[in-house]
C-alpha cells in the first residue's frame, strides 16, 4: 500500500459478524435479571413473538426494543447494565459469521486498523470487539451519573457513522484510500459510501438496491458457503464465485 498512513477497515458487529443483535441480547437479559418488571417483560417477548411468526415487521419489533431500554433505564443501576453485556459476551459471543471473522483475519494481516462500529450499546460492543482483537471500537453511549443513567444519549451510532467514521480518521492520523467497510443493514450506506472497497454482507432490501446501484460487492452467507455477488453499477447481479467457509 503507498500511503504512510494505516488504512482503515470498518466492520459492523450486528448482523455482520455478531449473528444476532447484541442490544437484543443485552435488553433480554436485564429482562431475565428483572429489570423490567413483569408487564414489560411480557411486551417485551410477545413483540419478538410477534416478529418471528412474521405478524409485525422487523423494524417495529427493534424499535420497541430500544424504546423500553431507553425508558427504563434510569432505573437499572450502571454496574448491573455491565455486568450484563459482559455475561452477553461470555454466554453469546461465539456466535458469528465466519466470512467477515475470516475477512478480519485477513485485513489484519494485511496491515489494516480494524475498527467495529455498532449501533449497539458501548458497554456491550467494547468485550465482544475485544474477543475478536479489534483496534479500537465504537458503540452508542448513554450519560451517566454515578452508578445511575441520565437516560440522555451521548452518542447514537446507527444515525452517525459517517460523521464518525470521517472524525475518526482525522484524529488517529488514518487514510481512507485502500479502506474497507462491511455492513447488513441501510444504516451502513454512510460508512460504506466512504471507502474504497465496500461490502454488502446479508444486505437488507433497502442496503440491496442501494448496493446495486453503486455497484458494490455483495456476500451471502449461507450454512458453509459464501456467495460473493458482483455487476456494475445498475446491473443486475451475477454470481462471482462461491467459497466454501
């Protein structure tokens, strides 16, 4: 690579590496730990029960999800809100994608910073980025107050990344030429816009068409089989290769 300067990787964690969503994961297990109370806690699974028999939208059932954490969460002490995205860690970390482990894998081979940038709380983001031997990562942050929340929001990722990603690069002397980025979901079209190398992983519908449009490279991961998808800008995709994972 010509550039002095370290080139950046970005990876998003939900539903890029992380199998699942850690916020979920963090949001079931204070409701597990009785943080909720029990009339939440009932909102709380007959929402996803809802989602998963496919009679409400994905995106609504996520919505409540960081609706009654943000509500309640002036009542959950900080230190109990630590200990369980840590347990989440410990119990669900293992379950990821092995495409963009093995692209990571590689990226630090090849000489990259590696950055995760979620969406999902810092506080669960910064173990699980640990586990995986990121450089630096980035998650949402609530204010806090002694062992308490203020329930206001220091810093909202999903809405942001591209504003952080462009401030990021400035402050650690990094370049976006040779970058790389990966990303499921429309939040991600920001970051990916930035770099060189963008990669649509399990795209959503609305990351697809945009994918397409640009032109992007896109990876289906499915059981041990990586489907990497490419065409022009417009074109319909064609199968590039399959790779066995």
């Amino acid at each position: 690579m010509s550039s002095k300067r370290q080139p950046l990787a970005i990876v998003d964690i939900d539903g890029t590496l992380f199998r699942w969503q850690l916020y979920h994961e963090l949001v079931f297990k204070l409701k597990e730990q009785g943080y909720f109370g029990e009339e939440i806690a009932k909102q709380l699974d007959k929402s996803f029960n809802q989602w998963v028999s496919r009679k409400a939208s994905f995106a609504s059932y996520e919505q409540f999800v960081v609706d009654t954490l943000v509500g309640n969460l002036t009542s959950i002490p900080s230190h109990a809100f630590d200990e369980a995205a840590h347990q989440v860690v410990a119990e669900s970390g293992h379950k990821i994608y092995v495409y963009t482990h093995k692209l990571i894998k590689k990226l630090r081979k090849d000489g990259y910073y590696i950055l995760a940038l979620s969406g999902s709380q810092q506080e669960v983001v910064a173990p699980f980025a640990a586990r995986y031997g990121f450089d630096d990562c980035i998650g949402s942050v609530y204010e806090r107050s002694g062992d308490s929340f203020t329930g206001k929001i220091e810093r909202y990722v999903p809405s942001s990344k591209r504003t952080i990603i462009s401030d990021y690069v400035k402050e650690h002397d990094l370049t976006l030429t040779e970058s790389v980025a990966v990303g499921d979901s429309d939040s991600d079209i920001g970051m990916l816009e930035l770099v060189t190398y963008p990669i649509a992983f399990n795209p959503t519908v609305e990351l697809l068409h945009t994918a397409r449009q640009r032109g992007w490279k896109v990876v289906i991961e499915r059981k041990n089989i990586a489907y990497t998808l490419t065409g022009a800008a417009g074109d319909p995709y064609v199968l590039a290769t399959t790779d066995r994972l």
